[in-house]
C-alpha cells in the first residue's frame, strides 16, 4: 500500500517541526537487587542464571591473570583485528591445510567460558599464553557482529569435511560442544540472549535482537536440531536440547513484540529487558523504540518456522501491516549539494525506506545524538552522528516480499 503523498511530505518537511522531544533512558544491568524485586515464585532461576555469570566471569578473568602473571606481562597482548569467517566454501575446501590451520585458531581464541570475542582475526595466528581472546570487550565472549555463531559454523563445516570421526578433528568437536553449552549458559530463563556473557553490565545484559544476534543464534540452533548436513555428527540428546532452548526463544520473541496502549501489535526493539522484556535504550542515540531492521530479520525468521502457531502467524501478520505502515515513498537519505553531509530528500521513484527507529505509539520517526537527546528530525542530530549511522534503511522490502508468498499459505 502506497502512502499518500501528505504524509511523504511530512516526512521530507521534519525541519520545520523538529524539536528535542527527549532524553534516552539508560538501560538497567541485571543485578541481584532487580531479581529480588520479582515475585518470589521467578526468582529462582534468576538467581542461578545471575551466579552462573559470576562463577564464569571469575574464572574467565583468572585464567587470563594467570597466564599474564606465568608470562610476566605487565598487560594483555591485543589480538589483530579481523572479520567473519568463510563459511560459503565448497564442502572439499574446508578440509583443505590452510583451513585447518584456521581452524586450529578459532579454537585457540575459544573463551574458558566457552564463547568468541568479535572483530578478531582467525587467520593470523594462534592466540598466544597473555593475548585476550578478542579485540574487543577484551576476554569476554559475545553473539555481537556474528560472533560465537559464525565460529561454531565454521567448526562444524571443518568437522564434516575431514570427518566426525577423524583424530583431527577431535579438538574442533571438543570447542563445538564447549560452545554449544555455552549457548544453552547464556540464554536468560525468560528464553532470548544476551550480547555479552558472562554479563558485563549496561545495555549489554539486555535481552538483543540488534544486529541480528537473537536470530543468528536461533538460526545455527534450528540447523542443529534439524539437523542440517553439516550438523550431522551433534549426538540425538544434544539435538533434543537445542530443540528446547529454541522453543524458549521463540516464545520470548512473541512475548517481547510490541503493544501499543490502544492494543496494536506492532515490531520489536532493537533490546528488550531482560526481566521486564520492555523495550530498552543500548547506545545514547539507541533508544526504546520500534526498530525497523531488526524486526525485519526477525519477520523472516518467523516466516521460515516450518509449521508457525497461530500466535506466529499473527506476529507476522502484525509486523507486515506496521511495515506498509511506516513506509516511507520517494525519498532517499544521502549526501547533498551543500556539503553538509545527508539528509532526507525527495526523489521520485527511489527505493522504499523506513525509520531505523520509530516512537511507539505514534510511529513517527526517532534520532539520537551523542547526548542522549531524541529528536524527532533527523537534520537537528549532530552532523558526526548524522552522517555515521544508517538512520533510514530498507530491510523490510525483502521481508514484505517475502511475506506475499508467505501469507497465501498461512
């Protein structure tokens, strides 16, 4: 459904009824305090999750003292900085030397607890006795930009291409199970994830569709239980596990889509509390809102459930209408003439956008700066935050398309 030109124009024409129409709210850690806010019934399985945290980022922390006491270093050594693994290869690639190699790597860079740190090379060379386990956040293992997943992956591709059953790759199925468990440690009981764990504090222990990590970890998850091809190997008990904790995720996912006060279903946050599973802020200029491209992604992982419950169905449903909803027509968000960087301009025929983030209630679009101001106009942000984040995006139109097939069957 086309959008009537109006509201095009009001989108296109914010400048002049800009306003800062708020102050993003920091998001709240889980704490023993918060637990024990809860009814007496919930608190247990809080309790123990928030220990086991503890128990791992102790004994994370430790060994990495440690190893830096036995080399005698004054500080960490900093990993090299890397990107993804290949995980498109021919099947035969993967049970080349030069990936083994890489492989051997990825199980050296494997946190005590389990997981993989982002943005770290696996081709570079193997971590040495004092080197963090990752480039960044340092020792702690996280889901963000693809991490822990995207390993566990590419494990299981070197392991079906040499042979689950070869000597060689007894240390790869070693770190796979590790990893896996480390999964099933870090989903909270109210069944989504975390970014980081063990838990570091801040908008890091909220429950994180961003960036797609929820759904990346469904994803791999669902590949096990099925099982996929490359997942063969994973013992019928673990399977039955995994089948489990993405039950518990799938339910977290209806129970975090959002419901505006007058009873509209409409998409998710980009994070939601943990305990409360409201949306939450994460960065200063992220605030609790309707996240158009994370609710894309999550759209389409609804849409691939083989046999979706009614309650599936009507997420779908609720998400597809918000999004031919907040569409916006004719416009593109790119650089000028001027030289003072992008803006919101009219061009017939562009490609259909949508606001990164919209107000839950009104739907209209939101900004944040630095300074954890909201506006409601993208032009009155500063130019640094105006020009480095993707305000506008296009995510839903494959999830729209996607969703005509979709809803012929359902």
């Amino acid at each position: 459904m086309r959008l009537p030109a109006s509201l095009v124009l009001i989108a296109l024409t914010l400048a002049a009824h800009g306003a800062v129409i708020g102050t993003n709210p920091p998001s709240l850690p889980l704490t023993a305090e918060r637990i024990t806010a809860l009814p007496a019934t919930q608190q247990s399985p809080w309790r123990d999750y928030l220990a086991r945290s503890e128990h791992a980022l102790a004994a994370d922390t430790k060994f990495y003292a440690d190893e830096m006491k036995a080399a005698g270093l004054p500080e960490s050594l900093v990993p090299t900085r890397g990107g993804s693994l290949r995980l498109k290869e021919p099947a035969a690639w993967y049970a080349g030397a030069e990936v083994k190699r890489i492989a051997d790597i990825v199980v050296s860079y494997q946190t005590p607890a389990g997981g993989w740190n982002k943005n770290t090379s696996m081709t570079d060379h193997l971590r040495r006795p004092g080197e963090r386990s990752g480039y960044e956040h340092g020792y702690v293992g996280t889901f963000d930009n693809d991490a822990t997943t995207t390993h566990l992956a590419f494990l299981a591709r070197v392991i079906t291409a040499i042979g689950p059953e070869a000597p060689a790759t007894a240390p790869y199925r070693a770190a796979f199970f590790r990893g896996i468990d480390y999964i099933f440690a870090a989903q909270f009981p109210s069944g989504g994830w975390p970014q980081v764990w063990p838990l570091e504090g801040g908008y890091h222990d909220m429950i994180t569709f961003n960036d797609g990590a929820m759904i990346n970890l469904l994803t791999l998850l669902r590949d096990i239980a099925t099982p996929a091809p490359d997942f063969v190997f994973v013992p019928k008990d673990l399977r039955a596990r995994t089948a489990t904790s993405i039950a518990r995720g799938l339910s977290c996912i209806l129970a975090t889509q959002i419901v505006t006060a007058d009873g509209r279903r409409t998409v998710w946050c980009q994070q939601h509390d943990p305990l409360t599973l409201t949306p939450s802020s994460a960065r200063n200029y992220e605030m609790p809102s309707q996240s158009s491209g994370e609710s894309a992604g999550i759209m389409m992982f609804l849409m691939t459930l083989a046999e979706p419950s009614p309650a599936v169905v009507t997420a779908v449903r609720s998400a597809a209408t918000w999004f031919e909803k907040t569409i916006v027509h004719d416009a593109t968000f790119k650089p000028g003439t001027d030289g003072t960087g992008r803006h919101l301009n009219h061009v017939e025929g562009a490609t259909p956008l949508w606001p990164r983030y919209s107000e839950i209630g009104s739907d209209r679009p939101l900004f944040g700066d630095r300074d954890k101001t909201i506006h409601d106009n993208v032009d009155e942000i500063s130019k640094e935050r105006r020009n480095g984040y993707a305000w506008f995006g296009d995510a839903p139109k494959r999830a729209l398309a996607h969703y005509e097939k979709w809803s012929t069957a359902h």
